[in-house]
C-alpha cells in the first residue's frame, strides 16, 4: 500500500533519556557486574554511598547518540537547569538501562558520563557517580514539590538533512499488525498481588505500545471505573457543586497566563492548528478559570463549587511507567471553589475535608496528613502566600488534624495540604490533595461585585480526592486483593448448577435474583465443566458471591452461598440472600 505525504525537511535526530528525581537522600551499592568487560571496582568504590539533597539523574545512552560531545553539552545544559530550579549542587549521575530499550555500546555511554562528570565539577557541582555495568541496589526518598519528578527526552539535532517531500511512504499493514500484537505482560519481576495480574485474571484492563502509559479498560474494569465515577457524582451533588468539562486541546497561550508553560512545557503534548500552537492540556484548572470568566459574578454567586471528571495527559519516559500507577493519560477528579474572603475560604476548607473523609472511608482508607509550605520557584506575592498557608493551617489546626510540615513542596500557585492513604498492605500512597490559590485568579483576572458594589478578586481553592481515578484503582485492586465491595465488583453474583438436571432451577433463581434486584451484575456456569472446575473460575474472578444449585438445594428450597473467599458454604433462602444483596448494594457495602 502506498500513501504520498507532503513533509517539511527534517533533520535526523539524536536521543538520550533522563529522569531527574529531587531527593532528601539516596543510598546506593553496587552488587556484581552486569558487564563483563567493565572494570572491578576498587574497595572505596563497593561500599554503599549516601548523598543527601541531591538531584539524581537516571541516565539512559541510546545507541544514536554517537556525537559524545553534543551528548555531554546537552546533559550538562538539562543538569544544570534543573538543579538551578530546585537550588541543589550535589548530582547523583545514576546509568539506568530501564528508560530505553535501544541502548548504546557500553563504552560510549560511559564516555558520556565521565564527560559529563567531569563538566558538570567545572560548573562548581559536586558530583557522584553510580558505577556503570554493575547491578546496584538503591533506596531514596524523592521530595513532593511539583519539581521533584522530571522526565526528559534530549534531542541532538544532527547536520544530515534528508528531503521527505512527496515521498511514497510504503508500508504493510500485516507487518504494522503484527509489530503492534507483540506486546505482553511481562510478570517474572511482579508479586502476586500486583494489579496488573489481577487486572489480567479479572479481564480489568489493559495496555498496549500504540499508546504507551494509556489504559484499555474492558468492561470488567469500566464498571469499577464508572461505579467510582457515580459514587463522586452523588457525593458532589451532596456538596452542592456543578459539574463541568472543558476541552482537551488549549491554546498555548492559556498554559503561559496560567504559568504551567515555565514549569511543565516539557512534559506537555504540543500540536499545532492553523499556524497556532496547541497543548493537550496536562491540568483542568485553566480551563475552569475560563468557565468562571463566562459572565460577572456576584458575591451572592460564592461560593462557587465546580468540579470536572477531566482527563489530562502528561508525557513520562517510557522507562518510568507502571501499570496504572504511572501512566500518560489519566483521569483526574478535580473540583475548584471560588470564595468571597479569608472567613468563606475557611469554612470552604472544611467541607472540602468533610468530603475527603467520607470518600477514603468508604474504603477504609486511614490517612496521614501533610501542610506544603511556598517552595522558592513560585508566582503570587508572599502576602498572598502568607494568607493562603495560615488559612490551611488554621483548618487543620480546627479540625485537629494531626500533620506534618514539608517546607518548599508547596505547589508554584498555592500552599496544600496532602492526604497520604494507609493501605491494607501497610503501604502509604499520595492521592488527595487541597491547594489554596490567590495567585491564578490574579493571572486571570477573574472577579465578582461585592455588596458594596466594587469589584473584588475571589480567593480559589484546589481540590482533588481520587486524584489519578487511574492510580485509584489501581491501589483499590492491591488494597482488596481484587476482592472488592459488593458495590463495586465487576461481577456480583454467579449461579452454579451441580448438574444439567439442576438448570432449570438454577435459572429461576438467577431470573428472581435479576428481577428482585434490576441492576444487580450476576451471570451464570452451566458448563459440563466439574463443579471444582467452575468455583475456581468464579474465584479467580474474585466474584463476592457463588451460588450452587444442587439436588440437596433443589429439595430443601434453599440455595448453597460461598461468600467472599470463604470456604464455609451457607445454607440460605432466596428471598433472604435476595434481602441481604440489596442492601450491600444499596449501601455500598
């Protein structure tokens, strides 16, 4: 197949990839050699190394990456800016083979770093180097401020300029199929428990190269998905707010007022339209201050409670993604509240912690809470950020929140307060958060008439429970173990029939069950699969309920219940366990 395409000239380009993590400390020891043709390591260089405030640079060399100048300078330039924004000197140089899978030979990418070492110590930094070649192991803590975590992608423009204009690109499409049906989940280095095997044994979800960090949900998934969706719904229409959504593809203009184009522009996707350029927006927030903008606001219209189910994408290197724990593309619950003053941003806060309470309740999420002072690269005036930190403080301080102070990790508009879930794994996990903003509306310039008729700047507050509605799942998947609520589980109810003279009973009761109860998610087994055969199906599915029919059943008009993982099998009526089904489900139990 043929196809002409009409393209500008284009340069041939070289690639290296890092990713920059701000840390409190990293420890790190070489294990054994990976590399054979690497040399041994001299005593001092075997022991384990700890640097703190460090700015670590996992490095990945690609085989393109011929021109170790360019390569160096480059580095060297990406280092620099960054560690100059998160005011460190001490880089940690780190070779991490996992952010690419077209590697150089191992003695360019060692020239690259000792280069790049060896330039960075002229730049006045103090530098320490991982061993290359050698299998390490490392422990860090990487701070929380929106600087912490960067991916890079270093392009070296090369000087061979090759012409594609109205050139036949040939392509076949078998081949292009089978390139992209290769990919496959690879489980020797996953526990068990890992949501990707279970979302791989309940059918949840999947991912494939064509869109890398990207979810598949299949309907397993779609429906814990969308029962999370409706559950926020309600909660929200409780809290009175209304609900928007706000395009995908903004101008680029709109990422520079709101100030994420100096923060974020390299892990943005860009487009362009009709010789203006675009961004796939990676936050809701801008697009929410344009809602606001619309029409003029009263002081009788604050507060103001909005919130959108927005989808962002924001570019990682292919080497840092996890399942649905780091992903492209994701969806996140945002809502914003406009205030009038100091006294509404106050009782403002409140509601929105109410709101965090009931939501990690439900899943028996216990919390630690976290206070994030003004980092150094930040907008808005210090007055602002002083009104803006007291007023979270004095909150927390209300409530009796217990909390800690992160001081600098504040995001670059507002300080926040974060909540840190406690799994039922003893693992802690970053998900809601809640920022107090007086810089963006100044940036926008949105404003309301007051009662003495001036026009006034409301003060803005950031919000987000889930967080990533992916990375929720995710962590409800380890959480549960796959064995979720009634409420949410893909499949609610399964009917079993010891044999084929057992059908016909078995299909009543899964017919009254359907009746009884219209939106229950049941299905049946009526294979001549063996009974055994059937209940570990049903069990791999982690489904809460397995109903067996049998002779004994049939006589005795009852119905045999496995419960949730349980062995011990009950004894029940229909109409009771019909009673019982209704009302987990009703209260999301």
């Amino acid at each position: 197949m043929f196809i002409v395409k009409e393209k500008k000239e284009k340069e041939k380009e070289n690639k290296m990839k890092i990713l920059t993590l701000h840390t409190d400390y990293i420890k790190f020891r070489p294990l054994k050699k990976a590399l054979k043709s690497m040399k041994d390591l001299k005593e001092k260089e075997k022991k384990e190394q700890e640097v703190k405030e460090a700015l670590v640079v996992l490095t990945a060399v690609e085989k393109t990456d011929a021109d170790v100048k360019a390569a160096v300078k480059e580095l060297v330039k990406q280092v620099k800016d960054i560690a100059s924004q998160v005011k460190t000197k001490n880089i940690v140089l780190y070779p991490y083979a996992h952010l690419s899978s077209n590697l150089s030979k191992p003695d360019t990418a060692v020239k690259v770093l000792d280069e790049a070492e060896k330039a960075l110590k002229k730049q006045k930094f103090k530098v320490f180097k991982a061993p290359f070649g050698y299998y390490k192991e490392f422990e860090m803590k990487v701070k929380g401020h929106p600087l912490s975590e960067l991916s890079r992608e270093i392009v070296l423009k090369g000087n061979d300029v090759e012409s594609e204009k109205g050139e036949e690109e040939k392509y076949d499409p078998k081949q292009l199929l089978n390139e992209i049906s290769k990919a496959k989940l690879d489980t020797s280095k996953l526990k068990k428990n890992d949501h990707r095997i279970i979302g791989k044994q309940m059918d949840l979800f999947s991912f494939n190269d064509v869109a890398p960090g990207m979810a598949f949900f299949h309907n397993n998934g779609l429906i814990i998905y969308n029962e999370l969706v409706e559950f926020w719904r309600e909660l929200h229409r409780k809290y009175n707010y209304l609900e928007i959504s706000t395009p995908q593809v903004l101008d680029k203009r709109l990422w520079q007022i709101s100030g994420h184009w100096e923060k974020y522009k390299d892990n943005i996707f860009l487009t362009d339209y009709e010789g203006r350029d675009f961004a796939v927006k990676p936050m809701n927030c801008p697009g929410g201050l344009l809602v606001f903008k619309t029409d003029s606001k009263s002081y009788r219209d604050l507060p103001l409670r909005v919130a959108e189910l927005g989808t962002v994408h924001r570019q990682e290197l292919s080497g840092v993604l996890a399942g649905l724990f780091r992903v492209i593309r994701f969806t996140q619950d945002d809502g914003h509240v406009f205030c009038r003053n100091e006294k509404q941003l106050e009782s403002e806060l409140i509601e929105v912690m109410k709101m965090v309470d009931e939501i990690y309740s439900k899943f028996g999420f216990k919390y630690n809470v976290e206070l994030s002072t003004r980092p150094e690269k930040r907008i808005g005036s210090d007055a602002m950020w002083d009104k803006a930190e007291k007023a979270l403080e004095n909150v927390l301080k209300k409530q009796k929140k217990k909390y800690k102070i992160n001081k600098g990790d504040g995001a670059f508009y507002g300080p926040k307060i974060d909540f840190h879930l406690k799994d039922s794994l003893g693992r802690t996990w970053q998900c809601g958060t809640i920022q107090v903003d007086f810089a963006m509306p100044e940036r926008f310039e949105i404003e309301y008439t007051d009662e003495d008729n001036k026009k006034k700047r409301p003060i803005m507050i950031h919000r987000a429970i889930y967080g990533s509605l992916e990375r929720f799942i995710g962590i409800l998947i380890e959480h549960f173990n796959g064995r979720f609520p009634v409420w949410l589980a893909p499949v609610q109810v399964r009917v079993l029939n010891f044999t084929d003279r057992n059908t016909k009973t078995a299909e009543k009761v899964l017919k009254k069950i359907q009746s009884e109860i219209p939106n229950v998610r049941i299905d049946s087994d009526f294979s001549n699969s063996t009974m055994s055969s059937k209940v570990k199906n049903a069990e791999l599915m982690r489904i809460p309920y397995i109903i067996t029919i049998g002779d004994k059943e049939e006589k005795a008009g009852t119905i045999a219940v496995r419960s949730k993982g349980k062995k011990k099998i009950s004894s029940e009526k229909v109409d009771d366990f019909i009673s019982k089904l209704r009302k987990e489900i009703w209260e999301r139990r």
